[in-house]
C-alpha cells in the first residue's frame, strides 16, 4: 500500500497546472519583452568603434565648391567626411563624432568642428577641445588635383 502512495506522489509531481503553465508563459513573454527593450537602449549607448572608410583615394569634388574658412560634407566610401578649407589649404576630417556617433558640424565664427549631440568641440586639426568625446576626430590627406580634392582614404 506503501508503494502505490509513493506512486501517486512521484507522478503528481510531473504533472504542470494549468496557474504553472499560465505564470510560465506570462514571465517568459516579460523577460522577452525587456529584453526587446533594453537591446536598443545599450545598442545606442555603446559607443561608435568605427574609424571611417578605408582604403584608396576618393575624388570628392571641386576645390572652388568649399569657400575659405568653409566646410563642406562629403560620403566617402560609406562614410562622412568634412573638407575644412583653411588659409594654409584644405583638412579633410571624419565628420562622425567618436562618442555616439553624430554627424558633426562646423562653426565658422568659432574656427571649430561641434557635434549637436553633446556639445563636444573639436579644433581645426579634429584634436578634442571639450565634451563626452574619447578621442578626436580621424583625420585625412588631402590633394588638389586639377582644381579637384581628393582625399587618401
């Protein structure tokens, strides 16, 4: 009589309820639904690694497009790239900011690159002035060649 009491009590055990089923299913789906929540939040908060387009030279223009102490924005090979036309010649500078990955700007009365984002500020040579940025901006060799820019990416 023993046994068949031991029985009983070893398959009741195996046996899922209905509640258990349903607070399962019902965990499962909020652990899921964090899950699809916090991914995008640490995919925008891990910071930008790219360094910009590599390899070859690109022809990105016209010498005359980019006025003295202006800037101009250029996709270079999937990425953006700031051509600074400076009294000395022409900077080509990544215009993807190194903390989250905002395109950057110029500030023509300033003599500056400023990203929106965060308010980090860069010099002329793309070297951190101030902000969250960890580092400058990657710079580029620049040529004119028959009054067209190009750029050694």
């Amino acid at each position: 009589m023993e046994k068949s009491g031991l029985k009983k009590t070893i398959d009741s055990d195996k046996k899922i309820t209905r509640r258990d089923f349903l607070d399962y299913f019902i965990k499962a789906g909020f652990f899921g639904l964090l899950a699809g929540m916090a991914y995008p939040a640490l995919n925008y908060l891990n910071p930008v690694t790219r360094q910009g387009p590599v390899g070859g030279l690109a022809d990105v223009g016209a010498a005359d497009e980019v006025p003295l102490w202006g800037a101009k924005k250029y996709i270079v090979a999937g990425s953006a790239i700031m051509v600074i036309h400076t009294p000395q010649g022409f900077k080509a500078l990544s215009a993807i900011c190194t903390h989250l990955g905002c395109l950057v700007g110029w500030d023509e009365q300033r003599h500056e690159i400023v990203c929106p984002c965060h308010a980090g500020r860069f010099d002329i040579e793309g070297a951190k002035i101030s902000g969250p940025p960890p580092r400058g901006l990657a710079a580029y060799h620049v040529n004119v060649v028959q009054g067209r820019l190009m750029v050694q990416v």
